[in-house]
C-alpha cells in the first residue's frame, strides 16, 4: 500500500515537473526560445540540428543572469504547498512586469487574494505589489505603528514632491527629525523590487506572431520558421530495430527518443496556443487593426481563456513578453487586454477613458481636480471613480491640477 502510494506521489511530481517545463516553455519569447531549443537539441545524443537561423547578436547575454521567472518559480514551490495554489502563484509570476508590480487587474484576481497575500511574502519583499507605494508599504509592514508608515501610508505625494514642512506640521514631529526618518528607514528600502533581476543587455523587440492584412483577407501566423529543426540519427533508430542490442543501450535510445518527441510536441502546443489567442483577438479588435477604432475593445485575459476553453495562467503565460506584428506596428500583446470600465453605450476599454482623459486635461481652461475630471467623464457616459482617474493620470505621467496650477504658464 505505502509502495503504491509513494508509486503516485512519484508520478505527480513528474507530472508537476514536466508542466512547469511546458509553462515555461510557452512563456518564451520567440529569441529566448531559439537559444533554448538549440541548448536541448545539444544535450540530446540523438538528435542533431538540420537548421540553425543565424543571430543578429550574442543570445547568450540575455541569460546572463536568473530571470525573474525562473526565481519565482523556484520560490513557488517552497512556500506553496497544494497544486492550485502553486497555479494561481505562477500565474501571478507571469502577469508581473520588469518592476515586478502586478499587471492583473482587480477583476482577474478575485479569488485568488489568499495567494497573493502568500506570494508577497517572497523575497524581494514588494513583489507581487501594484506601484511604489504598496511595494515601500509592504516593505514597512513591521513597522505599522512608526511615523515612516504614516508617511508613505498618508503623506505619499508629499514625500515624493519633498512637501517635507507639510508632513513635519500634519504630524506635528519637528522637520530634521522626518529627514532623518527618511534617511534611515526608507532610503534603504527597494522601490522596484523585480529590478534585481534586470539584464544590462535588453534585446529588440521582435514579433512572435503576425496579423497580416492582404487586400480584403486576414491571416494569422506565429513566427517560428527561423527556430532551429532537428532530426535523430540514423545510428540510433537502427540499434533499436536491431535485436541484438542491448538492453541498456535500447533504454538510453528510448529515453532520448521520448525527450525528443516531447520537445515536438510541446512546440506545437506553444504554436497552437499563440495561434488560437491571436485568432480570437483579430476577430475582437478588427476595428482597432483596421484603423477604424482609436484604442482596443475590452479584453480581459478572463473572457479569452473562457472563449478558448484555457485557464488564465495559460493566457498570462503565453502573451508574456511576446510582441504582434500588426498593420498598426510592432505592439506588445498584453497592449490588446484591458479592463471595461461601465458606460451608457456598453463597456469602453481603460484605453479610450484614459484617452478622454487626456482630451480633457489638454482643453482644460482651469486645472481640474481628480473628483471634477470623474464627474466630467460621467456626463460623457463612463463611470470612472476619482481614484481610477488619480490612477489613469499618474500613468499619462499628469500632474495633479495643483501641480498644473503652478506649471500654467
């Protein structure tokens, strides 16, 4: 009983093992993929190359250190102990940017807060946070009760436009000692905690996918005719048909031969993967690649898995770091997801609001506060509180209508 037992645990892990090698597998970006089937090709005995694109530069440099990735997923498995939970981590991992902030929106993370909570409990202490403030505060969390929590918690866009004498009279502690303060407990801390992981060397970006427009007809393509091609040695095939062989030499022969048709098909799921996803979002934001459309339609990664019958971690994982040749240019595919935001005339992306926005802020005879740019934007038929427009406009690097105020010429 104990031996079919340890039996299963043992195949669980394989299958554990060769998921996360699948996921990661999917994750890489068209370049990063070429140097890394070229490394597996190599290792394998059997297998020998029968096309090898050439590089525009030294590949090698991009992996000079550990990615952010592939620490986390280290990470995940020590502090994550059910299979769901190491899911829902991974998925996070994938969704951060090169900061390591989030980029899921409140929608995609319902449910999964628990993990969250968990996650950003990992090492740099911040990851896994929306922007600076939640990454210094998360950091500070030991330190709730001190005035530096207050600072950053309540003081925020004082501290960062060096409004010292205000935060000084608020609460009511003379001014050297909140320079001192900061100096000492928050100048250490890291505003950007996936930093760290950073390369020197930041590579072109180059189109995993193609939407092709030929006259009246549309067509999707993912870019993998330079990846390198293999084939297996005809030696090998033949000392397994031979029945004199070996038997260990017959199991090394099928152990390689199985590695070499996993790469096969794990490719083609890749390439199936990233051609269902830019199918479906030719099909949704045909207006906006024609040109008709200012900004994409709402898409969450949420409605695509739901569509494709795919989880949202594969979604996440997939898009990451990859980028889309359109007739629009060279984007990067987690541009086309947004969140709705509610209007009289149905859902309109954070895009178009945040285009508003911008409009507004250009025409504006008096610099509006947040709260007038949120009513403004109602009467315009979009619901959007004043704190997603506080956000929206620290995002278009906008100053706040004081700061406006004092840049008026």
């Amino acid at each position: 009983m104990e031996f079919q037992q340890s039996i299963r645990q043992d195949q669980r892990l394989i299958m554990s093992v060769a998921m996360e090698r699948a996921f990661h597998v999917l994750m890489m970006p068209t370049l990063e993929l070429n140097d890394w089937l070229e490394r597996e090709i190599e290792k394998n005995p059997l297998l020998k190359l029968s096309h090898s694109p050439s590089k525009p530069y030294d590949i090698s440099l991009i992996r000079s250190k550990v990615s952010l990735y592939d620490y986390l997923s280290h990470e995940i498995e020590l502090h994550f102990e059910t299979s769901q939970e190491k899911e829902i981590a991974r998925e996070i991992a994938g969704s951060l940017d090169e900061k390591g902030f989030l980029t899921l929106s409140e929608e995609e993370l319902i449910g999964k807060e628990t993990v969250l909570k968990k996650f950003q409990q990992i090492e740099p202490i911040g990851l896994g946070t929306r922007n600076v403030r939640e990454a210094l505060l998360l950091q500070l969390e030991g330190k709730k009760k001190d005035p530096i929590y207050q600072i950053v918690d309540l003081h925020y866009d004082d501290l960062l436009h060096n409004r010292l004498g205000k935060i000084s009279k608020s609460l009511k502690i003379n001014l050297p000692e909140i320079k001192e303060m900061i100096h000492n407990h928050l100048r250490p801390l890291n505003p950007f905690p996936g930093r760290v992981f950073e390369n020197d060397f930041n590579p072109p970006l180059i189109a995993d996918v193609s939407i092709i427009k030929e006259g009246d007809s549309w067509s999707v393509q993912v870019n993998d005719s330079d990846l390198p091609t293999f084939e297996v040695h005809e030696t090998y095939l033949k000392a397994l048909e031979n029945p004199y062989s070996k038997q260990q030499e017959v199991d090394f022969i099928r152990r390689h031969l199985a590695a070499g048709n996993w790469l096969i098909r794990i490719l083609h799921r890749r390439k199936k993967t990233l051609l269902e996803i830019a199918t479906y979002l030719l099909k949704k934001q045909r207006e906006f690649l024609e040109g008709i459309q200012g900004s994409p339609s709402p898409m969450t990664m949420k409605e695509v898995a739901r569509a494709l019958t795919l989880s949202e971690s594969t979604i996440t994982r997939a898009i990451a770091h990859k980028a889309i040749a359109t007739p629009r240019g060279l984007l990067k595919f987690r541009s086309f997801f947004t969140h709705a935001l509610q209007s009289e005339e149905g859902n309109v992306s954070n895009q178009e609001a945040k285009d508003l926005l911008l409009k507004m802020i250009d025409q504006e005879k008096d610099p509006l506060s947040d709260q007038q740019l949120s009513i403004k934007l109602k009467e315009r038929g979009i619901q959007c509180a004043r704190r997603t427009v506080s956000k929206y406009r620290k995002e278009l690097k906008i100053g706040s209508a004081h700061q406006r105020k004092m840049w008026k010429p």
